[in-house]
DNA sequence: CTACGATCTGGAGCGAGGTCTAGATCAAGT
DNA sequence: ACTTGATCTAGACCTCGCTCCAGATCGTAG
C-alpha cells in the first residue's frame, strides 16, 4: 500500500486496458492528448510500459470521465499536477468545482427519476385496470 | 389542470423553446427526427403552431434525454405511443428498462463524487499543513 | 528460424446530438 | 407601404470522444 519503495513491475498496455476499461486505442489517445501526467516509459523496442502510478492516474482520470468531466478540463489538471507542487490550491479549485457540477447531475437524474416513476405508475396502474380506463394518450 | 375541454392556444415555435430549454433548432431536427407523437399543426403560413399536448410531450422528452435516454429510444417511445393503445406493456417495460439504467447511472456518479470527495480532502489537508506535508504528487 | 499475436505510428472515420447558414416568407407595428 | 423580427426549408457543418485502418515492428513460443 504505496509503500515507499514498491516492487515496480511495469504493465503492457493491453494490461493496463484490463485493467482501467480503457481500450487500448483510447490510452493511446489520451497519451496524445497530454492526458497523462509524465510520458509513459517505454521498452528498447518501444513498447509502452506503464507504472502503477500511471495506473492510478488512469483510474482516476477515468472516475473523473464517468462522472462526465471534459477531456479539456482532464487536459488541465493533468498539466497542474505535471507542473509540480505549488498548484494545489488550483486543483483543489478544479476539483470542488467538479463536484458540484456531479452533485447538481445526481440531483437532476433523481428528478428524472421521480418524473420516469410517476409514468411508470400510470401505466401500471393502466394495465392492471386490464386496458379498460379511459387513458388519455398523446402524453400517456 | 387537464381539464376536457382546455382552453388551447398555440404556441409558436419561440415560445416552446423557452418553455422546454430546447432550442429552435432541437424542436425543428427533433420533429424532423420522429421524436414527436404527432405532426406539429401549422398556421396557414406553414409557421408551427404548438399544443400543450406537444408540450407536455416534449417536456417528457426532455427529462428522458437528461437522464440520457438515446434518441433512438426515445422515437421508439414516440411510435408506440402514436400507434395508439394497446401497447402499453411495452411502453411500460421501456420506461421501466430506462429508470433502471438511471439507477445505475446514479449509483456511478456517487461512487465517483466520493473518490473526488476523498481527493480534495488530500489537497485540503494538504495546504492546511501549509504545503509542508511531502505530499507524494503524480497521483495526488 | 518461423509464426503469431501484441504493439507501434499517423491519420482517417464514425456516431451522437445537435447547431448554423442561406435565402425566402410571414406577421405585426408605424 | 415599409421595416423588423420571427419562422420557414434543406442541407452543410461542428464538437466530442473515441475507434479503426494500414503497414511496419516487436517479442515470445515452438
């Protein structure tokens, strides 16, 4: 557990797509994107061999998608923190500021979700009345 | 409220768009697209003239695609609704596959905010330390 | 040595969901 | 009648976030 000095033993990509649900393809395209923090070591024969703490950057970067992040804004926490210390109140910004924003979207899908139900009990309600109500339809 | 014989006056296009938060332009490539119950009615000049049935349809449309039902379900819906009763089972059972998927959705986006959550504890407490903690960078 | 699968690069392509433009028409105010 | 602003149609265009292809190379297993 991030031990000081941990027994590196780097991943192949295809490892890495395992093991962050990235396709290949798309780890490629974040590298080009300057999504990663550092540039991802490679072999002699230029295969790409990522760390653990590429990995972990990986799984957050893609928390931070999921949670509908922009890759622009991915773009630039990634160069704060390749910069080095003395950002951290910026990211620390960067970072509440995109909580908010899933906090309004948790908010919003659970509206959505109550409006989803109520028509789902319409016609439930429909159905078990055997077909025979007067259901009003254009909105039903 | 729904009452029988409602006093219907048309809305024009403009007017929708301010009462759904779709653009002109949606209304128009959503109809276009067969994401409506029914033909939009039209003045004797071909401008479009609204229901408060299309209304409460689009309004419907509007917390589906929120919650990020495709547009291609959503014309399914549409369909099975214009072609009348008699499906309702399945209109039932869309909706119903829908709300699940927003369950997931919203189970992910808590997952996520508490990983940020736990992030910006680590930059919060970090700068209250007054930068002086060795806060390992490349992931924090 | 030979195969075969995984990876490499650069760049083209794609699907979703609109957005915007051009040029014409409509409708209301003065 | 004239001006102004909203709408009309068809169709081109755009952003986002990958995905896929071609053609070459690497590296491991037999």
């Amino acid at each position: 557990m991030t031990t000081t000095e941990a027994a590196e033993q780097p991943l192949s990509i295809g490892e890495v797509a395992e093991r962050t649900g990235l396709s290949v393809h798309a780890l490629r395209f974040y590298e080009r994107e300057g999504l990663l923090v550092g540039p991802v070591r490679r072999t002699s024969g230029g295969r790409r061999r990522y760390t653990s703490f590429d990995v972990d950057w990986l799984l957050i970067c893609v928390k931070l998608r999921e949670s509908g992040m922009p890759l622009a804004d991915l773009k630039h926490f990634a160069e704060l923190v390749r910069h080095g210390p003395g950002n951290e109140a910026e990211r620390l910004r960067l970072l509440d500021a995109h909580r908010q924003r899933v906090d309004a979207q948790i908010q919003a899908l659970e509206e959505c979700r109550s409006v989803i139900t109520w028509k789902v009990g319409v016609y439930a309600e429909h159905l078990a009345r055997g077909e025979a109500g007067g259901l009003w339809d254009p909105t039903a």
